[in-house]
C-alpha cells in the first residue's frame, strides 16, 4: 500500500515534516505493510485503535485525537485486539486517514517534496473523515489530473499547510499514488508560467458557482 | 435556462428528504399514496417531482429538482434534467442490490453526466440498518468503469450530509479544477 519515500532531499528540508514511522501512525503503517497482523492501540484516558488488515475494518474511539497521534511509541499500549471484530467496525482505510490528518498537522511525512506529483486513486468518505471544505477541491484536482502539491496550492489558492495535510491523510490511507516516484525524482508539471498566469474571465455559471461555494462552505 | 442540481436514485433512497434538508424554502413535493410496490415500504411516494431552492446573495437562484424514482415515471428525467449542471445520485444500502440501482441510474442519466463531464456524486444512505456496510463496493465499482467522483455515505435527514454533496459536486465544477485537463 505504501511506496517507499526517498531520503530527504534539498526541497523537503525546507517544508515542515514529520515521521510517519512515530506513534499511532507507525504502529498501524506498521501492521498494514508489513506484520499483517491485528493489532490495538491504546493510550490511556485519551483512546483506542484496532484494525485488523485482513479483514480490512478497523474501530476506534478517541476523545482527542491530537494528543492521540503526537504520543510516542512509549506511552503507547500496543498489542493483539481482546475483542473481534464487530459490525461497529469501520473501514481501516478511515482510520488511517484519521491518524495521518490529526499526525500531519499541516506538515509533509519526511522525504516528501511538495513539487512531488500526486494522483489520487479513489475520494475519501469525507462525509464521515475530517476534512476541510478545500479539501473537496484538491480531490477534484488530483482525481482529473496527477499535479504537484505545490502547483495545486497555486491553481486552487490553497495554503501549503492545508493541502499537506490533505496529503499526509491520503497518503496514509492508501487514496494518492505518486507517479514519478520509480524515477526518485520530482516531475516538472507540464503547465508553463504563461499558462498559469494567464487570466481567465469569470463567466456567469463560474459565479453562480463561486456565490453557491461560499455558501456551502461557510465561507 | 435555469441552472439546476438534479437528485436522482430509487424509490425511497432520500431524494426528497435530501433537497428538504438543504432547501431555502420549503419542498415543493408532488406527492401522492403509494399504490405499487412502494406502498410496502412507505405511504407516499414523489409523482412528479420535487423543488427547491438554494438562494445567493446577489439574488440568484440554483434550482434543486427531485426526479421521481419509479421507472414509470422516467419521461419526467429528461424533461427535469435540461439545464441541469450535475446530478446527486441517492442510493439505498438497504436496496437489495445497490450496484445494480448504480449502474441503472448511471444510465438513465448518461446524458447529463456525459454533458456535465462526469459532475456526479453518490450519496449512500440507509447504511445504519446494514450491518459491515462499506461504500468501497460502490466506490470500486465506479473506478473499474474509469469513474473517479465522490461517493459518502450520508444520512439525508442531516443537513450537513447533504451539505458535504454539494460541496463534492461544486469541487467537481470548480472552473480553476477545469481549468487544465
């Protein structure tokens, strides 16, 4: 599920990272890719986790998730799951997109370029994850076609804290491949600084559109 | 032409409750006793169709229609669907084939989607009353067809459900989105 990231590069030292292999994250990255294996997670007074990747379902109950995912691996409770599991389960796709977005908190995983190209595979149930109104936008995006997380930000005015977010939690959960990733390099995008900054008018659909967003999203 | 948002999906999948939950004004339903198979599932079932409005600020509308969800009423969807700028498609989990009502519904409406450049979304609804419901089958239905649009599971009562639909068909329309192929 999860594509091996380079070692760090000039790019991603300059963008705030984390580990995904630190905590929560790493126990369950962990137990995805490589033991197979059911496993829960638990800190004390704060929640639980389990997941199971052979079935694919997951549970979980967490009253806070930030403190749930900055925890390290020592104060974490890791071990097989007591219980089955049951028909409250969720998809284990879910909860790793939860551990990556609460994880992330507007940070890369390390080794990650933000002008590394990102497809994604297939949109997240973003009716029942944590997300932003954005994030819709970036799925939008990165679904019609594989774009760097940099040009994204300018295509669709979104700030860099917002979309790494978005990518750590997608990435995580499996939902972005990365398609220049076998050439461990960046591709440039193909859209020229004249494209980019050619402005386009603003039709009558395009704002009926723009005032229904707004509406929608709060904003 | 009116700009329109078109519901679409089977009998008593929450078409209706959809637009009533996000509306501005109430529904406009035309509605009547359920004589047919329906009638085993709910007294009153949509005849025509349902309206409703999302008002903007400068005094525009979008106009919200409900296609009524028997098969003998599917005269009325390509009527309802000029003008339309996308289609929210309402499955029901508890249906006993929802992938079937996927592909049946995709059909009817080829032409709006086709027209729309694939501005759909799929809300799933009734997954309470089906124990291990997962979207992902319908989900990796669509992807197998080469379709990649949102598919969440919703609860039509709920306006922020119906709210998080929109707003993934608005993503899918967003002219700075459509702007690069």
């Amino acid at each position: 599920m999860h594509q091996d990231l380079d070692a760090n590069t000039a790019e991603s030292a300059s963008v705030p990272s984390f580990d995904l292999h630190h905590g929560a994250l790493g126990v369950a990255t962990e137990a995805v890719g490589k033991t197979r294996k059911a496993v829960a997670i638990v800190l004390e007074g704060v929640g639980e986790a389990r997941l199971d990747p052979n079935s694919g379902c997951a549970f979980w109950s967490v009253k806070d998730w930030s403190v749930f995912c900055a925890a390290s691996s020592h104060d974490l409770r890791v071990g097989r799951p007591v219980a089955a599991t049951d028909t409250s389960d969720r998809d284990m796709s879910e909860l790793l997109w939860c551990l990556g977005y609460h994880t992330s908190a507007g940070r890369l995983p390390l080794g990650v370029s933000r002008v590394a190209v990102v497809k994604l595979l297939q949109w997240p149930n973003l009716s029942r994850l944590p997300h932003t109104p954005d994030m819709h936008r970036l799925c939008a995006l990165f679904a019609r076609r594989p774009t760097s997380l940099h040009l994204a930000g300018k295509l669709l005015d979104i700030d860099a804290a917002q979309i790494f977010r978005f990518f750590s939690a997608a990435y995580a959960a499996g939902y972005v491949s990365m398609p220049n990733r076998a050439f461990g390099m960046p591709a440039a995008d193909s859209l020229t600084a004249t494209e980019l900054s050619t402005p386009h008018s603003e039709s009558s659909l395009g704002v009926m559109l723009r005032q229904l967003w707004s509406k929608m999203s709060g904003r | 032409m009116q700009k329109k948002i078109i519901f679409a999906g089977p009998v008593g999948a929450g078409k209706t409750t959809a637009i009533a939950s996000i509306s501005d004004i109430p529904v406009v339903a035309t509605e009547g006793a359920a004589t047919d198979e329906v009638a085993l599932r709910k007294a009153r079932t949509t005849l025509a169709m349902d309206y409703g409005v999302l008002r903007l600020p400068d005094g525009g509308q979008v106009h919200l229609y409900g296609a009524p969800g028997q098969d003998r009423f599917d005269f009325m969807w390509e009527i309802l669907t000029a003008g339309g700028i996308g289609l929210v498609l309402m499955l029901d989990h508890a249906r006993p084939d929802p992938i079937a009502d996927l592909d049946h519904y995709f059909e009817m409406f080829a032409a709006l989607i086709e027209r729309s450049e694939h501005a759909v979304v799929v809300g799933v609804t009734r997954m309470d009353l089906c124990p291990r419901a997962r979207i992902d089958p319908i989900r990796k239905h669509l992807l197998a067809k080469g379709i990649n649009v949102p598919v969440y599971e919703v609860d039509a009562r709920e306006r922020e459900d119906v709210r998080q639909l929109l707003l993934g068909l608005l993503s899918l329309l967003d002219p700075a989105v459509r702007r690069f192929r």
